[in-house]
C-alpha cells in the first residue's frame, strides 16, 4: 500500500538558523519558507537526491508543533511522510485494519498542495505517520 518515502519531518524553534544549517554547513538545495495556516506551520523543504527534509516552525501559539517543542526543547523528528496511491482507499483500508486516522478523518491539503491524512503513533511504533496522495 505504501509508496516511496516522502519526507521525514523536523521540527524547528527557529526556521532560519535551521534553514541556514542546511543550506550553509550541509550545502543542501531549500526551498523558500512556506507559511501552513492550515496547519499551524511554515515548512521549508531540503531537497536531497532521494527525499526531502521538512523542517516545521510554529505558525502562532495553537500550532501542534508549539506543542511539540514544548515536550522537545531542541526539536526533533516530527513524523514521517510516505506516499500513497489513492488516499481514501490507505484511509479505509487503514481503518479496517484498526488504525486511528487523526482529525476528522478526512483528507486536507498538505504543503505540497496534495490531499494528506496522519495517522495515530500509537498504532505505529511510536511514529507519526503523513500519508500524502502521490
């Protein structure tokens, strides 16, 4: 069911110092920050030859990933991304299966402008779990 890797998500206090780490010490290729009301972000993605890095700064005090940092002062791996091929069908058979599908279950449109759902870490090894329609 699952596809290719799509990103592993970072969590950041500060996107621009992160940003720069990257860019500057690793000499990886970034995007330019990309604001998520939606979801509560602004996401900047390290392109890698294989995958992508996201790195996820709070947009405002009610972000997830406020909360996050609050459990994870220094940041860390956020969750994990992997692409689907229909969405829905991952969904339903994903909850047949047992897995909890955070939020209201439906798809919302991720930062890459594709419908994305997560899925509960505790059903997962402790991951946060992305699905993103590829």
């Amino acid at each position: 069911m699952i596809g290719r890797l799509n990103h592993v998500a970072i969590a950041v206090k500060d996107l621009g110092a992160s940003t720069a780490l990257y860019r500057d010490t690793l000499g990886a290729r970034v995007s330019q920050p990309l604001p998520q009301p939606e979801h509560g972000v602004t996401v900047v993605f390290v392109e890698l030859p294989n995958t992508k890095i996201e790195l996820l700064e709070p947009l405002g005090a009610d972000s997830p990933i406020a909360k996050f940092l609050e459990r994870n002062a220094d940041g860390g791996i956020h969750h994990i991304c992997y692409e689907v091929d229909d969405i829905l069908a991952a969904r339903e058979r994903l909850k047949e299966a047992g897995a909890r599908v955070l939020g209201s279950g439906e798809p919302r449109i991720g930062a890459h402008g594709k419908p994305v759902l997560f899925l509960h870490p505790k059903d997962f090894c402790g991951t946060l779990v992305e699905l993103e329609q590829a």
